[in-house]
C-alpha cells in the first residue's frame, strides 16, 4: 500500500485553487493543512474561501492564514475571472469554523517538523508565506521533501509577456524559494496551457452529479466564455495541474533545469528564466498526458459521487 504523502497545500483561493483543494482531498495525500495567503483575491476574501473550502469540502484538516500581501512589493491582484468573491458564481457557505492563531509560516514549519523532511509543498499562489518561512527558519531546507508549485512560465507569462501571476504578484518571495535549494517542481503556464480538458468533457464532469460538481460547475461559470472567446478548445484549470503532478507526476514529462526570478525588471519583472545552467536543480514540467489527466478528475467527481451517495 503505497505511503500516504503528507501535503500543505498553500493557496489563494481562486477558482482553479477551489478544484484543485477539491482533486487533493479527493486523493490518497495526507493534507495537513491549508495555508492561505493573497492573490487571487485580497486576504480577506482568500483567508474566508480557505476556511469556507475546508467546510464546504468536509475536510479533516488545519487552516493558517499568511500574507496579506507581497514581501516587499505594493499588492498586485489577480484577474477578474474569479469573480466578485473569487470562486466565479458559487455562493460558498460561510464558514463557521476559524484558522489557527498561528501564521502560515510558523504553522509550514512545525508541520515539517512533524513531518520528518517528508512534508510536501503545493504551491497554488503567491509565495510569500513559503518565503517568510524560509527566511524565519534556516532549517526549513533539510525539512521540506519538495515543493510543487503553480507558478512561472519557460515560455510566456499571462499577465505581461512573460511574467505568470503567482510569481508575478511577489517576484522577490519567489526568488527566495528557488534560490533556497528546497527542491522545486515547476509546473509553469508553458505546461498547464496545455491541460485545456475540452468542454464537452467538462460537461461529463458536470454530470456526475454531486454537491461538488455543481459548485464546478458555477465556479467555472466564468470560465467557458472566457476561454471560447481566447479561442482555447476547453478549460485550463491550472492549480489542478500542480496538485496531479503530485499525485501521479509520471503524467507529465519533466526537464531539469535551472529558474532565476527577474526582480528589477520593468518589461519582464516576475519573468522565470529556465535555462540550463552549472546545477540544473528544478524540475520543470513540460508536457501532460490528457487522457490520465482528465481522467484523474473523472475520477475525482466519481469519488464525490459515490461519497454523497453513501452519506444519505
Ligand atoms: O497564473 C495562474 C495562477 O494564478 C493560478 O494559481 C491562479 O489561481 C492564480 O493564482
Ligand atoms: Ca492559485
């Protein structure tokens, strides 16, 4: 029976963040918690949506609030396909339950301390929370097995043309993680541009009926429009993609590489330069095999399905 993997996904729910806390719960990860920190959405509304998500989604875990915004930069937010409250058009529950006292980075480390050097990072958004915790606690590097994240491009950005938004949002916390020697997996726009899952199969995911599939369903409400008129043939759901290369990263094909964050740049700040260099030490996803991929969230919808069914 293989190990559970002892996760924290840290995350700025966000539309694509919800569905891919919904695809981690679904799975066999050990999800010691949800760190949330701003992006998507100012900290207000993404501490909210963490705590409503770990509700809505019955989850037996922890929920730190971090950053309310970038290290050292003013806030950049996210885009307006979140909606007003940042999970499109589905009225999540308010939560009723309230987050740890302490912040999200002393909650990562003494969770990696328990942990043993075994914790697993799923970065979803901006990574302040991961860079303040590498900064408060030089020993995070021998105690994080890995960090997973969406973030970065090794080709085009989509909020300037280069730069993605979660590093984009906080170049300098970004630069601080791949420059920490934790071992990074990067699953950039230049592979989740790629994970389009074809409306028409969205569709079956909608049918396989569930309370989950129908918050899918009106958290993507925004979405289909927005990617018919991009002319992209489905719905890219890019956290997700981050969250399926932890579970089975054999879907994906990796290149080592090296990432260095651009900070002072004007055209290109927040750009991820992937090159190969001396110490090519990140692992950068490059391309995903659909047929697991969609499958996998076939299967996550079938898990609800079938979790609703024995709950009545
Ligand atoms: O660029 C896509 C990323 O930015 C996703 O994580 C999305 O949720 C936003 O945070
Ligand atoms: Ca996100």
């Amino acid at each position: 029976m293989m190990e559970k993997i002892p996760v924290i996904i840290d995350t700025d729910p966000g539309s694509d963040d919800i569905f891919a806390i919904f695809l981690a719960n679904s799975s066999r990860l050990d999800i010691r918690g949800l760190s949330v920190v701003a992006g998507n959405m100012k900290a207000e509304l993404t501490f909210e949506n963490g705590l409503a998500i770990k509700e809505f989604a019955g989850m037996n875990t922890k929920v730190a609030f971090g950053a309310e915004g970038p290290m050292c930069i003013e806030q950049r937010v996210g885009s307006f396909l979140h909606g007003d409250r940042g999970l499109g058009k589905f009225d999540i529950p308010k939560p009723t339950g309230s987050a740890l006292k302490q912040p999200s980075w002393d909650f990562i480390h003494d969770e990696a301390v328990r942990c043993r050097g075994n914790l697993v990072i799923i970065a979803l958004g901006p990574l302040t929370n991961l860079a303040a915790a590498i900064i408060k606690y030089p020993d995070m590097e021998s105690l994080i097995k890995e960090i997973v994240m969406m973030g970065g491009s090794a080709d085009y950005g989509n909020r300037s043309a280069y730069a993605e938004f979660n590093i984009w949002a906080d170049p300098h916390s970004a630069r601080i993680v791949f420059d920490s020697g934790i071992p990074v997996r990067m699953l950039g726009l230049n592979v989740t541009n790629r994970s389009a899952i074809p409306f028409n199969r969205m569709g079956e995911l909608y049918r396989i009926k569930s309370r989950i599939s129908r918050a899918v369903e009106d958290v993507f409400y925004y979405y289909e429009e927005y990617f018919r008129k991009m002319n992209i043939p489905g719905i890219v759901i890019h956290d997700a993609v981050a969250v399926a290369a932890v579970i089975d990263p054999s879907m994906f094909c990796w290149m080592k590489a090296s990432v260095k964050v651009e900070t002072q740049g004007t055209l290109e700040d927040g750009r991820t330069l992937v090159y190969h260099g001396d110490e090519d030490r990140v692992l950068v996803g490059m391309d995903i095999d659909m047929d697991r991929y969609v499958n996998l969230c076939m299967d996550m919808m079938e898990y609800y399905r079938k979790e609703e069914e024995i709950s009545v």
